[in-house]
C-alpha cells in the first residue's frame, strides 16, 4: 500500500538554507519542528514529492491488504490479496469461508494461520455492529478518533489504522513502519527507544498534515534504498548533516586511540 506513488519534482521556494542542528527530542518543540521540516524538504528535493492516488476503491480492501501485508513485504500482501479477491465474491464470502481454506488462500503473505482468522474476525465484528462493511463513517470522525475505533479490531494498531486513514480517507495520519522507525531515530527526531506509536505522535504534532503522505513515502525510500538497516550507505546520503546517528560515527572515527 505504500508503493508506485507518482511523484512531482520539487523546486522548494523556502527551502532552509542551512541545515538547523537536530537537537534531542527534548529540545523545544520549534527545534524540532525545524528540524522535521529539513528533513522533508530535503527529501522532497532528492526524491520529488509523491503525489497522493487512491490506492484502493474500497476502504475494508486497505484494510485487509494492510494485515495481509503484516511482516512481510509488499509483494507477497498484494499476491495474497489478489488470492482473496479472486477466490471469493464479496466480504460476506471471505467472512463465512471455512477459516483454513481462506489461510490456504492468502498463504503467500505468511503467518496465514494467523491472519485469516484475524480478517474474518474482524469482518464479523464489523458486520456484527454496523450490518454492512462500509467503511466510509471515518471519513467524518477526527483522526484520533477514527484511529481509536480502528485499533479496537485485533491485529489492527496504530500503523495499520494510520495507514488505512491516510491512503483511503486522506486524513491527517503519520504511519510509522520499520523504516520511517530506524531512519526518524537514526536522524535524532526521536529519541533511540521511542516507539513507532511515540515517533508517529512527535511528527503528528509537529509537521503540517500536508506533509505526511510525502514525508511518510520519502523516508520509506530512504530507508530502503540508502538508510538501510544493516548498513547505512552514509556516503550516499543527503541527510548527513542533519543526521544525529552520522555525528557520532564522525566523531567516534575522529577520536583519538589510547596509547
Ligand atoms: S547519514 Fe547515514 S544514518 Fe543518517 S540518515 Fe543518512 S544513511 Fe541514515
């Protein structure tokens, strides 16, 4: 759900001239602000700006698709929601199949047996509460409280409910995933222990909703192709100077050794 966005080049009229330092997560909130803003517009610079598409015409699609593609790759979520949807007519169908034969189904995203039972549940609930599976209500709710009524499904945290709300509905949501994790914590927009959850909430409350999407498919990028985790390829990074993780592997390499 996070792949093939078109993208815009990007020709920033105030992009910073200098880099602000990235102070720690306790610096002011403008600090950090600063600093968030450097990031995406030098991001945008590098990669353009992606532009928004609808990736899903249905909402209860996003969301079966995003838990389908739970630890693992996009590649195998979409092979296993193309199962789905070519095995069953409608979510009515996928809710009342015999739960091993849906698990069978989706077995290329992995950990089937655990996902399947997982949609139908949640396709039930669904179901259950409202008599249909529109999903179109979160549209009206804030985002708090759209992700609120998300995360009360299993398997459905704050990742997947920010995902759903900022790809399907276009709302205000930051979804943090492993690499938008490592790469804001590498930089010193969080903190080294913060949670995906506590890096979602920081860059919620101090980036401009306009650039989540951008920033969000940015920073994946980044992490896959350059920030990646074993390795970061440093040499081949525009964010150097903004990085708190290369300081001090600068500094570590300069420091003298003991006699
Ligand atoms: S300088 Fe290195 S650690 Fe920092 S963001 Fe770039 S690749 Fe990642």
């Amino acid at each position: 759900m996070t792949s093939g966005a078109a993208v815009s080049s990007y020709h920033p009229l105030a992009s910073p001239a200098s880099s602000p330092i990235i102070g720690p997560v306790t610096a002011p909130d403008t600090e950090l602000a600063a600093a968030i803003a450097a990031v995406h517009h030098r991001l945008a610079a590098a990669y353009g700006l992606p532009i928004r598409q609808p990736h899903h015409e249905d909402p209860v699609a996003g969301l079966i698709l995003t838990i389908l593609s739970q630890n693992t790759n996009d590649r195998n979520a979409d092979r296993a929601f193309a199962a789905l949807r070519a095995a069953y007519p409608d979510w009515q169908a996928v809710m009342r199949a015999p739960t091993a034969e849906l698990a069978a189904v989706i077995r290329s995203a992995g950990l089937a047996a655990q996902k399947a039972p997982r949609i139908q549940k949640l396709l039930r609930r669904l179901y259950e509460e409202q008599g249909h599976f529109d999903l179109s209500h979160l549209a009206a709710l804030p985002v708090g409280e759209a992700r609120r009524w998300l995360t009360r499904f299993e398997g459905v945290g704050h990742k997947t409910a920010s995902v759903l709300l900022l790809f399907a509905f276009g709302q205000p949501a930051f979804p943090v995933d492993t690499h938008v994790h490592r790469v804001t914590r590498r930089l010193g927009l969080a903190p080294e222990q913060a949670t995906p959850d506590r890096v979602m909430a920081l860059v919620e409350a101090h980036a401009p909703p306009d650039w989540f999407y951008p920033l969000h498919l940015n920073l994946i990028r980044h992490g896959r192709q350059v920030c990646q985790a074993r390795r970061p390829r440093c040499e081949a990074c525009v964010l150097t100077d903004l990085c708190a993780f290369y300081r001090r592997r600068e500094r570590e390499t300069a420091r003298p050794t003991a006699p």
